[in-house]
C-alpha cells in the first residue's frame, strides 16, 4: 500500500512539475484598457503553480483510470488463459479459474444461516456527529458494530489441476443485505458465541493480518468489532457467500512449491488478492465493461486536463 500510494505521488508532482513549466513560460498578462502594473515574478510563481496543482490533479485521475482500464483488459486476456489451462509462473501474480470445493469443515453463514466455504459478513450503523454551532452540520460517519471472515481449507479445480486457496480474499461480487428483523436471531446467537479481538477494518490492520494468516493451513477466521447490538438503532446488515461447487476467478500470487494461491507480502497493496464468481463468460464481459467504464472515464478527465492546460495561460491571469 505504501509503495503504490509512493508510486502516484511521484506520478502527481512529475506532472505538477511539468505542467509548471508550461504555465511559467505561457502565462500571459491579462490586457484592459486601463493597463495594470506588470505582475511581479513572485505572483507569476504562484499563479502558475496553483494552476499546476489544479491541473496535475486532473491529470492524475485521468492516468489512475487509464491504468485500470488496461489492468482489466490484462486480468481478461489471462482469465481465458486460466480457462485453458495455463497457470503464471511460481511467485508470480495471475487468475485461476474454475470450480472451488471445500476439503475442509463446512462453514454456516453467521447472518443468513446458509451452507458455504467462504463468508464474510459486516454489520454498521450511522451514527450523528455533534454539531460544533458554526457552519453546516457535520455528516453522519459509519460505525462497524462487527465484521469477520472465514474460509475453510478449499480447492480451486482449474483446467491445470487442482489449486489451493491459502489466502484471505477480498470478495469482488456483490453482498446480499438484510434487515435485523430478517435475521435477528442469526446475529444474536452469532455475535454471542464468538469472540471480537480488536476494531476497525482488517485491511487497515496488517499486523493482524500477518497473525490470521500465518497458520497456512487454509483455514482463516476472524470476527472484529464490539459485537453490541443497539436494538435501537437501525443497522446495515451485508454477507458475502461462496458456496461448495460454485465457479469462481481469483486474482493473486500462485506458489508452485505448495500449489496454492498464497499471501503476497510484498504486493503494492495490502490486500492483494480478490475473488469473483460466475461463470467464464460472465466474468469476461464484466471485466470488458469495466474497462470500457476506466476509458471513457480517462477520456473524459485527461479532455478536462487537456483543456486545463491549454486555457490557464490565456484566462488565468484575469483571476488573479
């Protein structure tokens, strides 16, 4: 995480650098009928770089969505390879796809009672900040009363042969919601019988993450949070499920020396592996239109940027 977010703040003050430079030798003075004296250098500066910082930003998100865009056109291009059974190369990153099955003990879903081999559910609340009595109203701010995960010893049978899966997964399909009138008495009886070691989200907590992770085994589970329940205030219930047999992508670091899909300490992010579920065309078109969705959304910043850096040097003095 601290060497991708490095990675983009170079990114940024190259193209503020940049961009400066452009401006300080493009800035014209703004011309009136009554002709203002000559800007001094000091203000030409500072003119130019707040225009640069403007201007560097929109180009940021412009290259961050085209770095997207082109991220899902590669994980497309290797989950058709996954489905014919190529796998990456030992230590390197890839997509495996194809039908997981548990070896281990079957899982119950702590809020919806369903069967399956991997969960992770999450249970939050709004809650209302004081108002300090000058300007607006803070917003509400997000509260998690419990979140956990768990996953059972499993296996994903790909065209290649069997994978293991030996990491935590970061669910990428969308949660199923419920109400406490829904399930109640699931939550209840959940939250009583298990034990809460610490809060807050666990991919903000990496040494915690290292302890869940070190068992290897392939059996992971953790329940954070305070595991209260206010019966009085409404609560925003989701759970991701993944069932025995269900066709599933998973996008991580692959181990050849213990045939599994492993932790990535060394990955720019903190949490790199991710898990999606359907089916191989499915999948393909999603990933597609997500591509598509980065591009166009690149096209319409860098426009943004382009127009930023051509029109500053002509309006921009008349702000100063």
């Amino acid at each position: 995480m601290k060497r991708s977010c490095l990675t983009w703040a170079v990114v940024y003050i190259v193209l503020a650098l940049g961009l400066l430079a452009w401006f300080s030798a493009g800035v014209r003075e703004p011309v009136s009928d009554i002709s203002p004296p000559p800007a001094s250098m000091p203000s030409r500066f500072w003119l130019s770089l707040g225009g640069a910082v403007i201007g560097a930003l929109l180009a940021l998100f412009a290259s961050s969505m085209m770095v997207s865009a082109v991220t899902r056109l590669k994980e497309r291009f290797h989950l058709h390879q996954a489905s014919e059974g190529r796998r990456p190369r030992d230590g390197g990153r890839g997509v495996f796809f194809g039908r997981i099955l548990r070896e281990g003990p079957c899982l119950t879903a702590p809020v919806s009672g369903r069967e399956c081999l991997l969960y992770r559910y999450r249970i939050t609340h709004s809650e209302s900040r004081r108002s300090t009595g000058r300007g607006p109203s803070p917003p509400d701010r997000t509260v998690t009363d419990a979140e956990g995960f768990a996953l059972t010893p499993s296996v994903i049978q790909t065209a290649a042969g069997l994978v293991k899966l030996r990491a935590f997964v970061t669910p990428e399909f969308r949660a199923d919601r419920f109400t406490m009138g829904e399930v109640g008495r699931n939550v209840d009886a959940y939250l009583e019988a298990a034990t809460f070691r610490g809060v807050g989200n666990l991919e903000e907590d990496h040494r915690a993450l290292q302890a869940i992770l070190k068992n290897g085994d392939g059996a992971i589970r953790y329940d954070r949070g305070t595991g209260k329940i206010d019966p009085g205030v409404a609560h925003w219930i989701e759970e991701h499920i993944v069932r025995n047999g269900d066709e599933v992508c998973v996008f991580g670091k692959f181990s050849a020396a213990e045939g599994a899909i492993v932790p990535d300490p060394d990955s720019p992010t903190l949490m790199p592996t991710r898990l999606r579920k359907g089916s191989l065309e499915f999948l393909s078109r999603r990933l597609a239109l997500s591509a598509v969705g980065y591009a166009l959304g690149a096209l319409g910043w860098g426009a943004l940027a382009a127009g930023w850096a051509v029109a500053f040097p002509v309006f921009g003095p008349t702000l100063w």
